[in-house]
C-alpha cells in the first residue's frame, strides 16, 4: 500500500482534480467553507455587472468587469483544485488498497469438515483453515497453529512476519498471503465491515471531519470576512464625499483582496494532506484530530511487550543446579515444553534443539500434558514410569519443594535473583518436587530504540513503559529501552488509571499497545495507536492503527501532528500578511485622484486604479496553486521551543507575506498597464 511515487501530482490526480474543482462550485458544498463562499457570491454578483456593462458603461467597461469575474472565477476554482487534489491523493492510495481486497475463495469449518465458500459468506465467528499458497479472505484471530504471512498488499513491505496463536500477535488481515505452515483462523468481523474496508473508506475521505482547531479558525476567518464586510460597505460614503464613485467590481475586489482568501482557500487541503502524509507513513488514521492532538503530545505510554521488546520473551540460558548434570537438565526442560504453546514454551524447546548441547526429545507414550494455570503458575508433564516434571514460577516451584519435603538449592535461588536484576524471568524446573535448575527468559529489546526515545523526549514528550513484570525488571528494561518512566506489575485499568490522572493535569496522551488488554488505555488516550498485529480489540479501540508495528512510529506520527499545525500557523500568517500589500495596492489607488496626498501610499507606484485593482485580484488568485504545493507537502519540522518557532515564522511568513505581494503586485501591474 505505501506510495513509492516522489512526484507531488500524479496526471491522472490532477485531472480527477481539475474535473471536481468544478463540481464543488455546487454553492451547498462551498457553504462549508464561509471565505470562498463569499467568494463566490461576489463572483456571481460581477457575472450579472459584466452582463450588464454590454448596455451600460457606468460600472465600468466589459472588458474590465469580465476580466475581474474571470480572475475571481479562477479564485474559487484554485482553492477548489486544492481540496480536490488533496482529496485525489487520498482516492489513489484507495484504489491500490481496492485491488487487494476481492472475492477470495476461503475453506470454511463444518461440523470438523471443509466446507469451500467465498470471502463475501463468511460471518462473524465462523472458523476457516489457510495454508502455504492461501490468501487469507478476511480478519481474524488465529485460533490455532502458526504461520509467515506476507503482509506486503496491506503495509508495502516485502519481509514476511510471524503470526500465531496464544498471543498478541494472533490477528491477520484479509488480502493477506499465507506463506508457510497451516492457520485455523476465527472470523472477528460482519462482511463489508473488514479492517481493509474501512481503511477504503478512511483514506477516500468519506469520514473526515474537521477537527476543532480546524473549526476555531474557520470561525475566525468567517469573522475577518465580516469585518472586511463592514470595512468595505463604508468605503460607499467616503467615496460620495471624496466625490469619487466606487464601482461595483472595485468594491468585491477590494473585499476579496483583504478577506483571508489564502489560508481560506487552502485550509481543507491542509487537514486532508496531513492524514494523507500519517498514511504514507503507513499510520491509518480514524479522524483529523487524531493527527492534529500528536502535534500537542505531552506524555506517551507504551506496553513493553509487543512495543519496546520485540514481543515474546525467550529462552537465552539453561542453568543446572549443583551437582546436576547440563544434558539431563535441557531434557527435562524440553519435556516440561512440549505442550507449551507459549511463545516462551516453543524458545525453550528451539533453544534446546539448536544450542551447542542440542537435545531434541519426545514424550513417552500415554503421557499427560499438565497445563498452565494461574493459580499452579506451573505447567509439565507426567509420564506413565511416574516422572513428574514441573517448570513455573520461582515461588510457585519453590512451595511445591518444600511441601513435599525436600530443600531448594541456595544455589539456584541465588541464580533465580541474578536472572531477575539483569531483567530477566527465571523459571525453576523440577522433577519429582526436586529442583534441577532455571531457566532464563529475556524480554529482546527493539533495535534502535534507546535513540528515538531520545528523539521524542527532544520533542518534549515523556515517555513511560508499562508492564506486568516486577519493579526490579520493569526498572532493568526501562533503563535499557531509555523511557523516562515505568509502571510496573499494571493491570489493564491501572495504564486507564494513569492516563486519566495524567489529562486531570491538562496533558495530552498517547497510548501505543497491541493486546486486548490494551484496548480501555487505546480508547481512554487522547491519541491511540494500535499495532496492526495486535489483537481486534485493540485496533477497534485506537483512533490510529501502525500498519508496520513499529513502537518508535510515534515519532512520525508527532512530526506529522506538529507539521500540520505548523502549515496552518504559517499559511494563516503569511494569508494575512498578504492583507496589508493588497492594501496599500486598492485603496490609495481609488482615492489618489480626488485626495492628492493619498499619493503618498502608493508606495508600489502603480499605473492606474484600474491596474491596481487587477494587479491585486490577479496575484490574489495565483498565489493560491502556488502555495499548493507546501499545503500538502507541509512546513518541516525542527525540534525548536516555541518562542523560536513563532519567531521563525513571523521572519519567514510574516514579513514574506508582506513583500512578496509588493514584489508580485507590482509586476502583474507592469505587464496589465501594458494592455489598458
């Protein structure tokens, strides 16, 4: 799905562009957007004056009052063009997202039997089975089994990734391709209700809402336009008083000219490219706001596992007691494994086949598989000879030795306490209620991720992991990973508890998991980012879904936040900035003639009002498509305070906004006295 295209404006974007730029003059669509609405009216209202002009010359020539209809004409169209080729941007990547998702044949379960059907039959908690070849026809949980799945149709990436049972790791998504192995699949969601469909939907625009900030500063535009309403209106009078008729067309030029038309007309392309650029950073983005408040993000949360750690724990040592001998010891930790359908179960039995003492053993026959349950915190197996073989929690074992009259080793306790201050999990195995030795369990940290927490914390944003382990590992990891803080041994509503507390002190707060259990932080942060391979829940719940899983994608998403803001503080500044040359162009050059000192403003030395009017209206449209180009690309981004960035912006935006209109007016004043 991500664009690999570095060119701005595709041709058939543009086209589709151009062709709706016109469809959207439809006045009950512009209504949405107050300025080019007035905009509009006013070019209608010099359509009926240039009519007009054919048999009266009062307001002015044909030629001129055309020319001034035309330019506004295009006006509207341009800031139409923006939103459209925002808009188109947004289809396109739709559409590749479409191919994938077409009627698949699936293998659904009958009564324990296959039964084949299509894509469009299957319901919510139906099973169906998938194998190496097979794509996968819709969502759901895998149930059963594991697999490598070529996720590339949905995310753009060719590496293939690991999807199995028993964890946060067991969602997969329909247009998917299953390229090892054998999956039993649960279908999680109705027909036409897939994750790929309302991703459609999502990127095409059809949901999108303007976001409050968004909504504040049309309320402000909308009041600019009254006020030039008023300031325009009482220009009437003092012209009769200066003697000095003011036309009609020199009246919705001037209010035109001074009404915020700029960010006006750019102002929805800015929303719709700021979701845009978060989905070619492969962030599907449920609302604008979600955007626009990781711009503001003061605190983020990230569950360890899944996040900061790559997701599963595994085995990285074996460990005998004293006096046990090292082989003995792996097969009885192999033995303990075999029914473990644990990420952890399955690194044991992998560490033990491939390590320098490589042990690969099966059950005796008629043996029975002892689960895992929370209140043993142990699982194993007994065989038919009477073996009984245990592995579980330090103190779980632990108990169960000394119950049954036996001592555990100091020696063993002591490299249960190592294990646990290195951040690690140590599992004791045991057999017959005798100790043999522990295992290590290491949580694998994410590459690079000590660096971009230090990227974000630049950024202001605190980071703070939260895990179920005990504070001495949670402290270990956090440490290691470079967060600022952890909550440890949390339960689900504990990350619900510390993210309310945290918003009672006004700040704003993104949560990132993968679980279900993850799900009531997701809906409670203010922005909620999901991992693609976590859980349904957990996606349902976010306002983001991560399509590459990568917990440091915050820091695109934070970027994306600040970028869109920053475009509309500085288009809005240099918008009003334009105000004042357009001044200083229109109105001294209506009253010069009959108020000779007014010469004195007309600092750009301008031919004629006639030209003056038209070297206003004309830059005033053009410099709606030049601008295009940064509305979608957005301003970049620096990590500065905000003192200096507002500063930046006025040097830059501001004083630009002021001179490039000088410059541009009084060229295209050149070039128009030529033809008056």
């Amino acid at each position: 799905m991500r664009s690999k295209q570095n060119t701005l404006f595709q041709g058939d974007q543009v086209k589709d562009a151009l062709k709706h730029a016109f469809v959207k003059l439809d006045p009950r669509i512009l209504v949405r957007n107050p300025v080019m609405f007035t905009v509009e009216i006013g070019t209608i209202v010099m359509l009926i004056v240039t009519v007009f002009s054919l048999s009266n010359s009062g307001q002015g020539s044909f030629g001129y009052n055309f020319t001034i209809f035309l330019v506004l004409l295009l006006t509207v169209l341009f800031a139409n063009f923006a939103e459209a080729i925002a808009e188109a941007r947004g289809k396109a990547q739709a559409e590749s997202l479409r191919k994938t998702r077409e009627e698949t044949p699936a293998r659904l379960l009958v009564d324990g039997r296959e039964k084949h059907v299509m894509s469009s039959q299957l319901k919510k908690g139906d099973v169906f089975i998938c194998e190496a070849g097979d794509n996968i026809p819709t969502d759901g949980e895998i149930i059963e089994g594991i697999a490598t799945i070529d996720e590339s149709a949905i995310t753009g990436e060719s590496a293939p990734v690991i999807r199995e049972s028993g964890g946060d790791k067991s969602s997969v998504t329909g247009g998917t391709r299953v390229l090892s192995d054998r999956i039993k699949v649960m279908v999680t969601t109705q027909p036409g209700e897939s994750f790929l469909d309302k991703m459609i939907a999502l990127v095409e625009g059809a949901t999108r809402q303007k976001t409050p900030n968004e909504i504040a500063l049309t309320i402000l535009l909308a009041g600019f336009t009254l006020i030039f309403v008023i300031v325009c209106v009482t220009l009437k009078p003092f012209g009769d008083y200066a003697n000095t008729p003011i036309t009609i067309a020199a009246f919705i030029s001037l209010f035109v000219c001074l009404i915020p038309t700029t960010i006006g007309g750019l102002l929805s392309a800015i929303g719709i490219a700021g979701m845009d650029r978060a989905l070619r950073a492969n962030v599907i983005t449920k609302s604008g706001k979600a955007v626009e408040t990781a711009g503001d993000l003061d605190v983020l949360l990230l569950d360890k596992t899944g996040t900061i750690t790559i997701g599963n724990r595994k085995a990285t040592n074996f460990y005998p007691a004293e006096g046990i001998d090292l082989t003995e010891f792996i097969k009885a930790c192999v033995l303990s494994s075999l029914a473990d359908e644990t990420p952890e179960g399955k690194s044991i039995v992998e560490l033990a086949e491939q390590g320098v003492n490589r042990v690969i053993v099966k059950a005796p026959q008629d043996s029975v598989f002892i689960k895992f349950t929370a209140e043993t915190r142990s699982s194993g197996l007994d065989t038919p000879d009477g073996l009984r073989v245990r592995k579980g929690a330090f103190d779980s074992i632990r108990n169960m030795v000394l119950k049954a009259g036996n001592t555990f080793p100091d020696g063993v306790e002591e490299q249960v306490k190592i294990i646990a201050s290195n951040g690690g999990t140590p599992l004791v195995v045991s057999q017959n209620e005798k100790v043999l030795g522990v295992i290590e369990l290491q949580d694998i940290i994410k590459t690079g991720i000590f660096e971009r927490f230090e990227r974000l914390r630049k950024m202001g944003v605190k980071t703070v992991m939260v895990t179920g382990d005990n504070p001495l590992t949670a402290k270990f990891i956090a440490e290691k990973a470079g967060v600022d803080d952890f909550i440890a041994e949390a339960k689900p509503e504990d990350k619900m508890n510390y993210i309310k507390k945290e918003q009672q002190g006004g700040k704003l707060v993104a949560m990132m998991g993968d679980g279900t259990n993850d799900a009531p932080a997701l809906a409670q942060a203010d922005v909620g980012v999901a991992m693609n391979s976590g859980t349904q829940a957990a996606k349902e719940a976010g306002n983001m879904v991560d399509l590459d899983n990568d917990p440091t994608k915050l820091i695109e998403i934070v970027e994306i936040g600040k970028q869109l803001l920053m475009t509309r503080g500085t288009l809005t500044t240099f918008s009003i900035a334009n105000d004042v040359a357009k001044y200083f162009a229109i109105v001294p050059a209506l009253f010069m003639v009959a108020i000779p000192s007014l010469r004195a403003l007309n600092i750009m030395d301008l031919h004629s009002p006639q030209s003056a009017i038209l070297s206003a209206v004309i830059f005033n449209a053009i410099i709606i498509p030049l601008l295009i180009p940064l509305a979608l690309r957005g301003v970049e981004y620096k990590p500065i305070g905000a003192s200096a960035l507002l500063r930046r912006n006025l040097l830059i935006y501001g004083l630009g906004g002021v001179i490039i209109p000088f410059i541009g007016i009084k060229l295209i004043d050149l070039l128009v006295a030529v033809f008056i």
